[in-house]
C-alpha cells in the first residue's frame, strides 16, 4: 500500500525559511525538537501501516530525509552563539562550539566502517556537515579562515577522512589493530575489554582512564594511516602491557610515527591551514632586519624562512611560533612596542630560529621539542637570562 503523508514538504520548507534566518540557542532547541516530534510520528504512521518512510512517495521522501539529516544543522546553528557572531564583526575569529566532537564522533564512524553500506553513510554525512558549515561560515559573511588554526585542522581532517585512499585504509588497520588488542588483553587481563574510541590530533597519541561503564582507551588516528601489520601488532601488545601496568618501552612505537604516510597526512592538513599574518615590518620592530642579523652571528647565515610575521593577536604568554611544514615564524605583537627592548624581540625570534634549525624533527609526533640539547643552544643567546626574565614579566602581566 503506498502512503502519503499531507504537510511534511510544506514542514519543509516552513524550516528551510526559519533557517535563513540565524537562530538563538533556544530557538534552535526548539525547533529542532518539533522537528524530531514531528519525524518521530511520521515513522510511527508508517510502522503502523507495515511501511517506512523510504516508502514514501517521492516529495514527501525527500522532504522527510531533509528533514531527518537536519539535525546536524540545527546544532550547528545554533552553536555560534551572540558573542562570538559580534566579535567577528569586530575582527576577531569565530569559533564553532563543538567541532573537535563532532569530526570525531565522524573519525569514529568511519574508523568501523566496515562494510560499503557504513562508509557510504558516513560519506553521505560528513560531506553534508562539511557543506553545512561551510555555508554557514557563507551566511556570517566570512570563510573558513577566519575560523582559528585549530579548528581549521579539525575540518582539513575531516576532508582527509573522506579521502578514498584514508577511508580504505583507516577501517582496514583499525579492524587489525581491534583484534590483536582484544587478543593480547585476554592474554594479560581479567577485566573486561576497554571501550576504544579514536581521536583526531596529533599531540595526544593516547589516552586512557576508568570511568563508571569501564575503561575507555583514546588512540589519535594518526597510528592507522600506514599499511603495516606488524607494527600494529606490536603496538596493540605495547598499550595492553602499558595499561595492565607492564614496564614497556614506547620509544619504537613513537619512532614509527616518523614515517612518510603520518608526516604526508600532517603535510596535507597544515598546508590546508592559512595563518592570518601581518607583514614583518612592525610599528618598532623590523622581524626582518632582526633575522638577518641573528642568521649571521649565530647560524652562520644558513637558515631561510619562507615567512616572518608579527601576529594578529597579542598573545603575551605564547610569543613565537615555527611553523615547520611551511617554514614560517610568527612572533606576538605584543613584542613590537617600545616598551620592549630589543633584546627580548631578538631573544624570542632566536628561539623559533633554533626550532627552524631543528626543521620537520620538530613536529615528529611525541618528539621533546624542547629538549636538553635545545636548551643548551638556547643559552648562548647573549642576553638569555634577562630576556627570559622579562618574557616571565610580561606573561604575568595583564
Ligand atoms: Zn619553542
């Protein structure tokens, strides 16, 4: 029996006009719940007519897929609250609540994809939330770089899930990984198995603790995008003996983290990132000058940087970065004023120039970037303890 369902296109659209519009929290709580209450009777009809609403004749279908795949968007909307609408308007960056949850929650889904049907799914729903925000970013007048570097990684890795080459590779290795685990922590425990879950970043390689259902075991995605079945043998073996309390070395397990796959995925997603920046030339401080004149007296003139740049921000605590992957060093404009002396300027610049020496090494995932032999460099800066001593002031300050 074919069944049709009267005001669910109308329903349709009455939500797309509502979301033309932006929505307040609660009123996007609100309307995403009658939009659910409104859903849930249309399964229970059909259910009551031994049909489905895949059944439906097509409007209606399309109105009631629409309408179910909406809650994604309802969130999302809602999730860029007054504050953050106005200090974009302000020049700031904007910030979507929730997004590192969000692209794991899909990391998730696509890692146990492990059937066509699943990873169609996730497909179909990552590439529609990726749309979704996009858009929305459309509607604030402003794009996916206003966004900070952080979140801007979170959905450059959400594109690289949906890379074919990922999807195959992830699920497959995550499948291989799941079974030696759940083999060797019979082997060593009496407990229950742990509940795994995967994360999307780099600085964390893993993470476990006991909660109330158990013990939950987080992996960062990056140990399942080389084919290498050993590797991932062992590594199982080497977290069940580390979390059953086993004195075990990790120093191979983050060794191997250095391979050509992991550092092209990292590759991908910082050459994806775009870092807002101000020229070198400061108010006071010229970052240029300064680096020609530190390369001569302390690198004998071998390092180049392919970007100086004070910051948009005025960060006073953080104050340089390096940027491997694109060999960049930004420094904080809270540094280029008077009230600075030089020396500090010159001291912090000089500090990015050691890690730029260092090159990639310094990104390998679970490196000690600041190490003794860093530190030891980092002390025939001329003027090393008093710069240090004011950069401790200045942090301090408001
Ligand atoms: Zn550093």
């Amino acid at each position: 029996m074919r069944l049709k369902i009267q005001g669910l296109v109308k329903m349709m659209n009455n939500v797309r006009d509502r979301l033309k519009a932006s929505l307040t929290q609660m009123q996007a709580d609100e309307l995403s719940r009658q939009v659910r209450r409104n859903l849930d009777a249309v399964r229970k009809l059909c259910r009551r007519h031994l049909s489905s609403p895949r059944n439906l004749p097509m409007p209606s279908r399309r109105a009631f897929e629409y309408l179910d795949s909406l809650k994604i968007e309802a969130s999302l909307d809602s999730d860029m609250d007054t504050n953050e609408r106005e200090s974009h308007a302000s020049g700031s960056s904007i910030k979507i609540k929730g997004l590192g949850s969000i692209v794991e929650s899909f990391l998730n889904q696509m890692a146990l994809s492990w059937d066509q049907e699943k990873i169609a799914a996730f497909k179909k729903q990552a590439g529609y939330y990726l749309t979704k925000t996009l858009d929305l970013l459309k509607r604030r007048r402003s794009g996916i770089t206003d966004l900070s570097v952080k979140q801007q990684r979170l959905l450059v890795r959400l594109e690289l899930y949906m890379d074919d080459a990922i999807m195959e590779i992830i699920p497959k290795n995550v499948r291989c990984f799941i079974e030696a685990f759940n083999r060797h922590w019979e082997n060593h425990s009496s407990k229950d198995q742990p509940r795994i879950i995967f994360i999307s970043t780099n600085n964390t390689l893993w993470r476990y603790r006991e909660d109330k259902k158990g013990l939950v075991i987080k992996i960062s995605d990056l140990f399942f995008l080389k084919d290498d079945p050993p590797f991932l043998e062992k590594f199982a073996e080497t977290l069940v003996k580390k979390i059953t309390g086993r004195r075990v070395s990790i120093k191979e397990i983050r060794q191997w983290l250095t391979n050509d796959d992991v550092l092209l995925f990292q590759k991908r997603i910082e050459e994806a990132v775009h870092h807002k920046k101000n020229s070198a030339r400061g108010l006071v401080y010229d970052l240029d000058l300064i680096f020609e004149k530190l390369n001569k007296k302390y690198f004998d003139n071998k390092l180049s940087a392919s970007g100086l740049s004070w910051t948009m921000n005025v960060a006073k605590s953080r104050t340089g970065y390096y940027y491997p992957l694109s060999n960049e060093i930004f420094i904080s404009t809270a540094l280029d004023d008077k009230k600075v002396p030089l020396y500090v300027v010159e001291f912090v610049l000089y500090h990015e120039m050691l890690h730029m020496e260092d090159g990639i090494d310094s990104i390998k995932p679970g490196k000690k970037i600041h190490n003794l032999s860093f530190k030891k460099r980092e002390k025939k800066f001329k003027y090393y303890d008093k710069a240090e001593a004011f950069l401790r002031r200045l942090a301090m300050s408001k």
